[in-house]
C-alpha cells in the first residue's frame, strides 16, 4: 500500500510497488491523473485504475474511460462505489 502526494510520485511508487489496484485524481499537482494514466497503459503497467475526481464533467469521465481507466467516479457523490468496486476485484 502506498500513497503519493503528487503524480510523478504516484508514478515512481507505482513503478516501484506494482499494485493491483491504484486510484488517481484528475487534479493532481505535478502531473496530473490523466497524465499518469496515459504513463500507465503506455508502460503496460497491469493495474486496475480507478479514478476520482470532483469534476465530473462526461468529457473527463469519457477521456479517462478512452485512456483504459477501470471506473471514473465523481468523489463528491458516488464516493461508495469505490468500495463496491474494490470489494468486486
């Protein structure tokens, strides 16, 4: 288990760890949790990625799904979800 407090942390300890699941934010300082996801799938790095986010506009939601995230949730009102979802894994 690990936690970062930026993306290009995020990346490094996800890098190093190799978890099974990770959750991003879209807003993240450094580099944000699109960036990272597209790092990610990129470097074929097998997580599940689930992200959250306070802006859930459809374009984030859709960009994210695109780019290969496991779920898109909006943080604010669908926050238990999470749990489902991991619970599923």
């Amino acid at each position: 288990m690990g936690e970062a407090e930026n993306g290009v942390k995020g990346l490094k300890l996800i890098r190093k760890l190799r978890p099974d699941v990770i959750t991003l934010d879209i807003q993240m300082p450094e580099m944000g949790g699109i960036e990272v996801l597209r790092t990610i799938k990129a470097e074929r790095l097998d997580c599940a990625v689930i992200i959250l986010s306070a802006m859930p506009e459809l374009t984030y939601r859709e960009q994210c799904l695109a780019l290969g995230a496991d779920h898109v949730f909006d943080k604010t009102s669908e926050f238990k979800k999470v749990i489902e979802v991991l619970l599923a894994l």
